[in-house]
C-alpha cells in the first residue's frame, strides 16, 4: 500500500521514496547540540553479531564554552538494517584521543620486534591476508569483507625473500608516527619522495600502507596519509571543505577534483534526484559538454576515470550516507567497466577491511548493458571482439560471490558470453553524435531502465 502513494511519481522518484522509508542513517543518531562526524567499524564477522564501532560526537559549544568531545553509546543498526538487541555502536573518543590509539599500536609493533631481537629471535610482522577468497565472506548489505578468523600475511625479517619488505614496512610506520605524534598529514606521493630508492615504486608504498591499516584496523585517514584525488564531479552540489572555503559544484563547466579528505567536507546541501558514477573520463567530460546535469532533472554525476581511487569512492560513499537518493553506474559493456562497477558497490579484496566506509550497496546498472547492444542494433563495425584476457576476466566475474544475488547481472553476462563482443559508451554515437544524452540516458531514467 505505501507504495501507491507514490503512483504520481516517476521510477527515479520511487527508487529514492523506496530508499528513504528503509534506511536509517546512522548520522540521524544524535543528541541536540551534538554532530555524528563519523562511525566506523573496527571489528566484524559471522561470529560477532554485534559490532563495535568508532566515531565521534562532538559538542558545538559556544563562545564561552568551548566545544567538547564526550562518549556516548548508541542502538543502532549498519546501513539501515532491521534493529536487533546484538547491534551495539560504541559513539567515542575525541581526535586526540584515537591518535593516541595509532601511537601506541605502532609503539607495540616496535618493541615487540625489538625484544625479539633481543631474545635472537627473528621478528615477524602479521596482518590478515585478503589475496585469497577463502578469508572473504560477503554480506549483501555492506559487500566484500574479511571473515573473523581469516589466515595471515607474515612478513619475517630473517626470510631473504621478504627482509626487504619488513624494512619497508617499519620505515613507513616511523614516517606515519611521525605524522600523527605532530598532527601533520601527508600524501601517499610525498611519502614515496622521502626515499625513492627504498620503495622503488609508488604502489608498493600503496601496498604497505593498505597492510598497515588492516594491521591496526583503522582508515588511512587515521595514519594522516592522504591520497591525490584523480576523481572528479559535477552537477547540484554544494559542500564546505575542511579549510571553510565553499565549493559549488555546479559553477564550472570542467568539474571539481574530489577532494582528498573526504571525511572533512561537510554541509553538503543538493537538490539532486539521483547520483550517476561515470567509469571514464571521456563520458564524464561529454555529459558535461552537454550539459546533461541541467538538462536533466537536478542530479550529480561523478567519476573514477576507471578503477576509482580511496577518495573517489569515499565521496560517493558520502553522498549516499548524507543524500539519501538513488545512484546509478554507467560503464562501457565490458568485463573490466562491470569490474570497476562491482567495486563501487561492493568493494574490493584488498581494501575488505575497511568494506563499511567504502561500499555502496545500493548502486544499479543503468548502462551500457550487453543486451543494449542487440536491443539498440548497434553496428557491428563498432563493437569490439572479447579477447582472452576479457574472457578470463569476465568467467572468473561469474564466480563472485555477490553475482548469485544479481540473477539480472548475471544474465547479462551471459549475453556479453555468448556474443563475444565488448562495446565502449561511444559506440552510441554511432546511431547519432548525441545518442547518450538525448536519448540513451533520458529514456533510461524515465522508464527504470536499470537493473
């Protein structure tokens, strides 16, 4: 019956009005005077129904009384699930507070290898292992995370093969003390320029910074290592960065950059309909050209420009948590566009350990479908042959554990299977130069065309 009173409204419409009556932010829990900045997870599993989590309730004060950091402790439920007596947030802790936590977690490693050292014992370094799909488990309503009792990583200083490793590991961890003890943040590049000889390349400091966060089992954020965001968006959206300046997003025609604390933005106010996560650039770049963020009903679009970064995702993590409208994906028909997709939504192996502050389950496939392809009849002299490599991508895609529960995804690769072929966003323009936003997208939106 709730549903008829939303008769009058389009799919768009329906989808958010469905959104909003079963989810309850958890940013709603919050006393008068107090503002939730942020809970996270620190602990999960099939095992722990309840979970504990780590966030801050800061007291605005006034000019006589300045504001305070209090602990509060609340019943709630993750992402707006049903509320049950195991679902216990822990609401604490100021700043200060937690930094001290990442000091002395990084002191323990140091004298735990210290006194092994002294005991001549060779030292070693665990964290959980997230390469393997056997320490994954998946929950439809937070995505890819790691099991409770998952195997370990260890990095011994005595092996040949990973001393160099252990070395590294314990020169980031004495840069990242460094950053916290003195409340100074950094980005992950101007880490890799403090010894570019030591690290040999940027993504193997990216790699140790993610092992070090699933070690002390907090955001990179916690570490104060920042990432350059690569990510862009656009359309009704107005937010306050952490400096105070005010961003408006719908004031340039070439986007604004993500910004790289994403966690610091707040007062985000938007009269957005829905959110659209473009894989490329080149699309983002021509929905901008067409100003389809006008055209259309009030919406935001925003892009990874492929596999999206932490910032990237954090951002359309946020304007789920704050906007509460529907958010749709529009990547080229192809296994690594469904890929980046899946990332979006449910996350990845590697950062499986943070999967409450990155996931966002609620995304939909609105295109390019693989049945559009026949649906549309786009010419054959554009679409692309499957190679091996797309082959191999898409059938272990199959094996996903969260395709079982996507039967429509699902049945959309099976066509992109047996047809053999990929197609890019462009290839739209083959039916004419402005098929994507004239026609594709409109109709889309206005019929529910997303699985």
């Amino acid at each position: 019956m709730a549903l008829l009173d939303d008769v009058g409204l389009g799919p768009v419409q329906r989808l958010a009005a469905l959104l909003r009556r079963h989810r309850q932010p958890v940013a709603e829990q919050r006393d008068s005077g107090q503002q939730l900045v942020r809970a996270e997870p620190l602990v999960s599993g099939p095992r722990l129904r309840s979970c504990l989590t780590t966030g801050l309730v800061r007291s605005h004060g006034n000019e006589n009384q300045p504001g305070e950091v209090s602990t509060k402790l609340i019943l709630c439920s993750p992402r707006g699930l049903e509320k049950r007596e195991s679902d216990i947030y822990l609401i604490k802790i100021n700043d200060n507070s937690f930094s001290s936590d990442v000091l002395k977690a990084i002191e323990n490693i140091v004298e735990e290898t210290l006194a092994n050292l002294a005991k001549g014992e060779p030292p070693i370094i665990t964290f959980d292992k997230r390469s393997s799909w056997e320490n994954i488990r998946f929950d439809g309503n937070v995505g890819l995370q790691l099991v409770s009792d998952c195997n370990v990583s260890k990095v011994k200083c005595e092996c040949s093969k990973s001393v160099h490793r252990f070395a590294l590991i314990l020169k980031t961890l004495s840069m990242i003390y460094k950053l916290v003890q003195s409340n100074t943040y950094a980005t992950k590049r101007d880490l890799y320029y403090n010894d570019t000889q030591l690290f040999g390349s940027q993504s193997t400091l990216d790699g140790i910074i993610n092992d070090i966060c699933c070690m002390l089992k907090v955001q990179r954020r916690c570490l104060h290592v920042l990432s350059t965001s690569k990510g862009c968006i656009a359309g009704d959206l107005c937010y306050t960065e952490e400096d105070g300046s005010r961003v408006n997003c719908a004031c340039s025609s070439t986007a604004v950059l993500v910004p790289s604390n994403v966690d610091g933005i707040k007062n985000l106010n938007s009269s957005a309909q829905f959110v659209l996560v473009v894989e490329k650039d080149a699309t983002f770049q021509r929905l901008l050209d067409d100003d389809f963020c006008t055209k259309m009903s009030p919406c935001i679009i925003i892009t990874g420009k492929g596999v999206p970064d932490l910032s990237t995702r954090l951002m359309v993590r946020k304007l789920w948590d704050t906007q509460e409208i529907p958010i749709f994906a529009l990547m080229d028909a192809d296994p690594h566009g469904i890929e980046i997709m899946c990332i979006y939504k449910y996350g990845s192996m590697s950062m499986s350990f943070d999967a409450h502050s990155l996931t966002v389950p609620i995304i939909n496939w609105l295109g390019l479908l693989p049945s559009d392809i026949q649906r549309l009849n786009i010419p054959k002299e554009v679409l692309i042959p499957l190679t091996e490599k797309d082959m191999s991508k898409l059938t272990n895609l199959q094996k996903r554990p969260y395709i079982d529960c996507q039967p429509l995804w699902k049945k959309e690769m099976e066509i992109m299977e047996t047809s053999k072929v990929k197609a890019e966003i462009q290839a739209l323009a083959s039916i004419s130069s402005n098929y994507l936003t004239r026609v594709y997208l409109p109709n889309k939106l206005k019929f529910g065309g997303w699985i």
